[in-house]
C-alpha cells in the first residue's frame, strides 16, 4: 500500500473526507496535492496533517467548476513534481430544496461542481496519466446518487452521474493502464452532517445495520485500497461505504 514516490490530487481536501484521504496518502509517504476552493486556515492544517503523517503536501487554491482552472492545476502539479500518479474527486456541495421550488442557479452550481468538475479534471489528468502509461482515479459519489432522496434531485442527479461517468472513464482508459473507480459514501459523520437534528439522525441510523454512522476514515481507506496495486484488477466499480445502509 505504499505511495512513496507518487503524486495523489485530492480536492476537496481541506476538511472531512477530503482530509482523511490526503492524511491516509500521507501516511504511506505520498506526495499530496491538496485543492481547496475558500478556507485558506483549514486547507493549511491539512498540509501539515499531511506532513506529521509522513508524506509531502502543498495546497492549491481554485474553483473545481472553472474547467480551465482546473486544467490549470493539474498542469502546474505535473510541472511541480513531475508526474500525477492518482487523482481524487472529491470537492462537491449540496443545495437542497423541493423540485418545484429548486432554482436554476443552484441545479447548475451543483451539477458544475460535482460533475463537470469531475470531468475537467479527468480529462486534464488523463493526459499526464497516459504519457506514464498508469494511474488511479477515484470518484467520490454518495448513497443518494444510488438511491435517490426527497428533496436532493440537483445532489443525486449529480452523483448518479458520476457513477456512469467513471464505468465509461474506465473503458476508456484501460488500455492505458489507467484505473477509474468510484466510492459512495453513506451517513458519514462530517461538517456536512454535523448540522442535523437529532431526529433525523436517529431515523438515518435506523437505516443503518451496522447501527453508526461512518468515519471519514473509513472512506479514506476504501480510496487508498482503489488507489494501489492491491486494487490493479479492479475499474469501472463502486464501492459502497454505507454500513450498509443501501446495497
């Protein structure tokens, strides 16, 4: 499970899951380049998370919806340290509301973010990925985008999205030598579901058979095991990481 000596993008990763995961390639001595969209403070705590773990980091500030920034910041990180070994799409935001009610601005501000922003960084790494003849992608989805949820139509939309982008990422790119899995998450205890009531997180739990919410650790590590040789047969598949919850 060692990345020493390889470079993982992990945006999104200056809080919850997009922490864990870079500290997890840290502690098996990756180089991680961490991209966050705002909070200058956290994605700064998680360089040096990062770095107390073992491994290197650096911090790139930008907008996963701007595709030319995001081609931009693959571009620099391959500049920077010579190669992009594993990318993972992380950054996403929910906008919740009812159908009728939903506004045009905000179905476009998730769909941007959580899936053309995908797509521009796949399309940017797929290229420095296929002059090394390999790397890893992993998307991160959700349990709504698999089972939908009253009052996400924009999120879930988003997410199911990503699962069929990465089982024709992975067709795509397997001659190549480039793997493309996504991870979907369930009820993970994170900043996003921190704000719920009580009562609805006791009816989400009754959800649950393994009785608990999950960690952003326990998806870290489901991205780490797609991430390396020990998952070198595996692409175009979803994880599930829901306790559970969906299956």
């Amino acid at each position: 499970m060692s990345f020493e000596g390889k470079v993982v993008m992990v945006t999104g990763g200056s809080r919850g899951i997009g922490r864990a995961c870079a500290v997890a390639f840290g502690r098996q001595k990756a180089t991680v380049v961490i991209t966050y969209a705002g909070n200058e403070a956290a994605a700064a705590e998680t360089v040096g998370l990062v770095q107390e773990a073992g491994g290197r980091a650096q911090a790139v500030r930008f907008d996963v919806a701007d595709t030319a920034a995001c081609a931009a910041a693959v571009e620099e990180a391959v500049k920077a340290h010579g190669r992009l070994d594993v990318l993972v799409n992380n950054a996403g935001v929910a906008v919740d509301g009812l159908l009728m009610r939903f506004k045009d601005e905000d179905w476009d501000r998730v769909l941007d973010t959580n899936l053309k922003g995908a797509f521009a960084l796949v399309r940017a790494a797929s290229r420095p990925m296929m002059k090394q003849r390999g790397g890893a992608i992993i998307n991160l989805t959700s349990v709504v985008g698999e089972m939908g949820n009253a009052g996400q139509s924009a999120y879930a939309a988003s997410k199911a999205g990503l699962i069929g982008f990465t089982k024709s990422v992975a067709r795509e790119l397997a001659s190549r030598n480039i793997r493309c899995n996504a991870v979907s998450p369930g009820f993970i205890d994170t900043d996003m579901t921190s704000v719920l009531g009580e009562d609805i997180k006791k009816n989400l739990l009754g959800q649950v058979p393994l009785g608990r919410l999950g960690s952003a650790e326990d998806v870290a590590q489901a991205v780490l095991f797609l991430a390396s040789d020990a998952a070198a047969y595996i692409t175009g598949e979803t994880l599930k990481v829901n306790g559970g919850m969906y299956m």
